[in-house]
C-alpha cells in the first residue's frame, strides 16, 4: 500500500519573537497507509519552554483528526482534544510531554526533545494506546496546534526565532505498521514578506516582486562557470537576468536568449549575446561590427531588428550614437 504523505505549517503571528500558535498538519491521500508515528525537527532558533516552567495538567495545545473511520468511503471529523502538559520526572532528558486524546479514546504522547545534530528540535508523535483505533482508513488528517503561551497560567509554550528569515521545518512520518519512512518539509515564514511569496524579506532575492521558485539566472550561469557575475536579484526583478550587460527588453526585441549569455554551454545557449552578431563568442570587426554599420541610417524594419540593440529601449533606428556605439565600445570582448 502506499504512502505518501504531506506536510504544511502555518502560524498565527509571524512576527520575530511572538508567543505565536503554531499549526502542523500531518496527511495521507486515500488508499494510503496510515500514520503510525512522527517526528517534526524544528530549526533551534525556536522558542520553547521546559514543561516543568508551567503548571502539569495545563493546556498547551489542540489535535484533532479526521480519518475513514469506517473505511466505508466516507470522511468523518473525530472530536478534537487538548495537548495537556504532563509531569517531567527528576531524571526525565526530555523538554516537555504533552499527552493529546481525539475522539475520546486515541491517545497520543508528543515528547518535545533536542536532538544531537545539529541541535534542532525535535516532536515525536507516538501512540500512548497499544495500537490504532479499529477500522480506520485513510485519508487521514492530523492536525496539531501548540499554544504560544499555556492556559491558564499564560506561560510561554513556544516563541518565534528573533530574526526575521525564513525558515524549513522537517517532518519524518512512520507509516502504520512500520514498514515505510517518508520524509518532507514546508517552509515558515517570520518577519515580513511583502510580496507574499513564503520568503521572508531578508533573504527574498526579489522582495517586492512575487518569485516563490527564486530563480536567479546569472547566478546559476555564473556557478556552472559562466563568463558573468552571479548578482543577487532574482530574475522576478532583475533588469538583466543573465547579466551580460543587455537588459531583458533589448534581448527581447532583438530576439537573443535573455536567460544565457553566449552562445553554448552552460546554459541554454542559442543567439544568447546581443552584441555577437556572427554567434563566434567575439566581437569583432568582420563578424559583427561592420555587419551593423552596413545597414547604417535605416529604420527597423527593413533592417534587422537583431542589429537593433541601443538604446534601451532599442529606437528602431540604426544609428552610431545607439547601435555602433554600442557594439565598438565591446571590440574585442569574448563571452565565455
């Protein structure tokens, strides 16, 4: 059978150092195997309490699930329950131990604990009955919510990191039966994130401009050894996303590849260089400068929109102060 589950965060206040209710839900599609048990590893730079700060038997959470409980093809919600704060005794290794009961009668036991390497946290989900409840079937949905702060002391359960980033929490899920590990991630955002894209302004290479893949073209170009400077705009607003000194919108009109900046690899290749003309990785006179000049004076069309590459904007117009200019001023450069 198998089993594919999901993973997805979100918190209720996002911002740097609040007591913020954090929600995990844990998933497997229909026809999957069930959740046995999970461990969630949490970045260190989290917050949270030793369980003997705030009082045994407070509230520091909610789970509840829902799940085939008939495995009849229906999805029925089971009646949710509180994660309560359990004692720690004198010699117990572990931060905290909160034990959760949905539906009345599934018990399960969170042991909050730090891990050896690198130090993160660590939430392992087990069962604290001698197995799963009958006749259930997927899909299955766990839902987890640990308070910011307990009730009703108002202790503090779990804070966000200080720093504004964002940030990757893993989640490693035993399938029923323990036959399977699946590992997977989803990323949290603290701070601001303007733009909305789950990347937090300080590391967002594009800030204001939505690009949750990151692509920075010149920056991949310039690792795989590339001729250009890798910079740290994502092509989402960058100008120039290959950086070879002819923007996005000359590219486009004169038709090169504006996500390469030569012709070959790495990268895509094809007419990728603006000023190469002859596509030979140099400019020179024979190749590229005299074929421009020798349509000097005429309009785009009938010239060649290819010769067109000054100003920016390209004007139409083959001239020397724009496309001469421009090509003379790179005599003799090589694009590797």
């Amino acid at each position: 059978m198998p089993f594919t589950p999901s993973f997805d965060l979100t918190v209720s206040d996002a911002n740097p150092g609040a007591r913020a209710n954090t929600t995990m839900v844990h998933s497997v599609p229909a026809g999957n195997n069930l959740i046995d048990s999970i461990n969630t590893f949490i970045p260190i730079d989290w917050q949270i309490a030793s369980g003997d700060t705030y009082p045994v038997g407070n509230v520091v959470g909610q789970v509840s699930a829902k799940a085939d409980k008939g495995c009849n093809g229906s999805v029925d919600t089971l009646t949710p329950g509180n994660l309560i704060n359990q004692a720690l005794g004198p010699t117990n290794p572990s931060q905290a131990e909160w034990l959760g009961t949905v539906d009345g009668t599934w018990q399960m036991l969170f042991v909050v604990d730090q891990t050896t390497q690198p130090r993160e946290w660590q939430i392992e989900v087990t069962l604290a009955n001698a197995s799963m409840p009958a006749n259930m079937c997927a899909p299955e949905e766990l839902t987890v919510t640990v308070f910011g702060n307990s009730s009703p002391a108002g202790a503090m359960v779990m804070g966000n990191p200080t720093r504004a980033n964002t940030y990757t929490w893993d989640d490693g899920l035993l399938s029923y039966g323990g036959s399977q590990i699946v590992f997977v991630s989803d990323n949290l955002v603290i701070g601001t994130d303007t733009d909305a894209d789950g990347w937090a302004n300080t590391v967002d290479n594009c800030p204001t401009a939505a690009n949750p893949d990151q692509l920075n073209t010149d920056q991949a170009l310039a690792a795989a050894g590339a001729g250009v400077l890798g910079d740290t705009m994502g092509d989402a607003c960058d100008l120039d996303d290959d950086n070879d000194q002819f923007s996005d919108v000359v590219e486009s009109a004169a038709g090169t590849n504006p996500l390469d900046n030569c012709v070959g690899s790495p990268g895509t290749g094809g007419d990728a260089w603006p000023a190469d003309i002859n596509q030979d990785t140099f400019v020179d006179v024979i190749g590229d400068i005299s074929q421009v000049a020798g349509q000097f004076g005429k309009s785009v069309p009938p010239a060649p929109t290819r010769y067109d590459i000054a100003p920016d904007p390209p004007d139409g117009f083959i001239d020397v102060i724009g496309d001469i200019t421009r090509l003379t001023g790179l005599f003799g450069q090589h694009c590797t």
